[in-house]
C-alpha cells in the first residue's frame, strides 16, 4: 500500500493537541490543532500545510507549522531549505518538522540556526524503557490468578430436636430441604449468635483441606432454629452433600507500553515528552531529558 503520510500526519496532529491541552495554563486561548491547512501568503497564494495550530495570547495570534516526513531514511538539508523558503512568505509564523528516522547532520544545523524546531515523532519503542543509565524499567506485570470457586450445596437434610416436637405437638422427625440455595430459610444458631440463610450456609461449610469434587459432612448444633416466614423449630443437625469445582487460574499481563499514545523527542532543545492515555486518568504527558545517545542515532 502506498504511504500517503496522512496517516502520520494525524498522528503528529493527536499527539501536539494532547502536548497543548496539557500545558495549557498560561492563559492562551482558542488553541486548536488542525490538519492538512490551507493558508494564503503574503500574496494572496493558498499554500498547504501539513499541521498547524494557532493560538491567542494577549490579544495577538500566533501561528505554528509543522511539516510531517514519514521517511525510511533521515531527513537531508532540502528538506529543511524547503520550509525555510516556504515560511519566507509568511511572517510570524514558527516552523517544525517532524519525522521519525532522524535528520542528517547538515539538516540539524541548517535547522537549528534558522530557527526551525526539529522533531522526532514516533510510537514507543524498547529506548524508552531504559533509564539515563541505560538500565532497563519495568514494562510488563503478569498477574497469576488463581480462582479457588466456594463449594455449592447439592442436598441438604435437616434432622430436628425430637423433644422440641413432642412438647410442641410437631408430628416430623426430619425436614428435606429441596432447594439447598433457598435465601428464605435461615438458621438461628443461638450459641454463636449467628443468623444465616442456606445460600449463606456454603461459604461456612469447605474444610481448608477439601480437595476439589463431592464432599458431605454432618453440622450438629446446640441451640439452633430453622425459621422460614412464620415457623420455627428447633434445629439438631443438618447433613450436606456438596461439591468444590476444581480452581483455575488465569494469567493477565499489563504492558505498559498498550498506554503511551506516542513519543515526541525535541531534538533542537534535548528534551523528551511522552504521552499517556490511562483508562483512569485519561491522557498524561510525561517530561524527561532526552539522552546525548538520542540526539547521535538521528546524525
């Protein structure tokens, strides 16, 4: 596919309008950055350009240009003659370039005394996991994550104080409970001062030794009822059948580098933005000193 370089013109465009928004505490007004503009010279000529935005300040507006060359190679000297000419027919406004393979040497003096920004616009790469001493940062976390599933109740059998029946005329002996997950029958266990429902009785019931698969247990009680709505009976025992699902675990990886939206080195001034988008913070833009080994790769 042919590289129009819209594509990376956009992207400069997304990456200087988040740099702006960022550091817009100055008071500067109305600061917008557009793409692919079309701006009359001082003769009345439409010339185009890739980037541009414009600003307010005290009343007087101000204008930057910025010309975006997605190369394979570095940029040469034309190039930066070429935007020189170019800006001579339009006075006050500032000139950039951005790329993302560097500039020749010439190119970088040619720029940096003609007053032209030099720009290196890019997507994250493995430079920007090392400190200035070239040690590496943390990049990637891995979460192991194990998922140990509460045991489920299968059947429940609740077995009844048989004196508390005969004094109060009860002709049962035991109660089968065909809904082991029902939240409307709650145990009453005086003795530990507790009140609970069935679909509560499970996560009392594992043993920290249970193993995963079928397990059944008897619980005995001293002083406990079994209350649903209106009735009440005095609770001896209950035998559980239940399972344990076997645990599972999931692995999840956080690489730090799916959150930096891209990276713009100031070649001209040794210095480095990077700009984050967090799904809590929204985007961030982070300042650092742009190492002497940056500046040498672009020669």
């Amino acid at each position: 596919m042919t590289n129009t370089g819209i594509e990376y013109e956009l992207f400069v465009q997304n990456l200087m309008q988040a740099i702006l928004n960022s550091e817009n505490q100055g008071g500067q007004k109305n600061i917008k950055v557009r793409h692919n503009e079309k701006i009359a010279d001082k003769f009345g000529v439409e010339r185009q350009f890739d980037v541009l935005w414009e600003y307010e300040l005290g009343g007087i507006i101000y204008n930057t240009v910025i010309e975006c060359k997605d190369y394979n190679s570095p940029i040469s000297i034309e190039k930066i003659d070429a935007l020189i000419g170019k800006l001579k027919d339009y006075p006050n406004f500032r000139g950039i370039i951005a790329t993302t393979k560097g500039y020749q040497s010439g190119a970088k003096e040619k720029a940096k005394n003609s007053g032209i920004e030099l720009l290196c616009v890019r997507k994250s790469d493995d430079s920007d996991w090392v400190n200035e001493k070239g040690q590496p940062l943390v990049r990637k976390i891995s979460l192991n994550i194990t998922i140990c599933p509460s045991p489920v109740i299968i059947k429940c059998k609740t077995f009844l104080d048989k004196k508390y029946l005969d004094e109060n005329n009860i002709d049962i002996e035991q109660i089968n409970i065909s809904d082991p997950l029902n939240t409307e029958v709650f145990i009453e266990d005086k003795t530990k001062n507790e009140k609970y429902s069935l679909y509560e009785l499970q996560q009392k019931i594992a043993n920290k030794n249970d193993d995963y698969g079928l397990h059944e247990k008897d619980i005995e009680f001293e002083d406990a009822y079994i209350v649903r709505q209106n009735i009440r009976l005095k609770l001896k025992k209950l035998h559980i059948i239940y399972s344990i699902a076997q645990p599972c675990t999931e692995t999840i990886t956080i690489d730090g580098a799916d959150y930096i939206l891209g990276v713009v080195e100031y070649l001209n001034q040794g210095k480095k933005k990077t700009v984050f988008n967090t799904p809590y913070e929204g985007t961030q833009v982070k300042n650092e000193a742009l190492p002497n080994k940056s500046l040498e790769k672009n020669s």
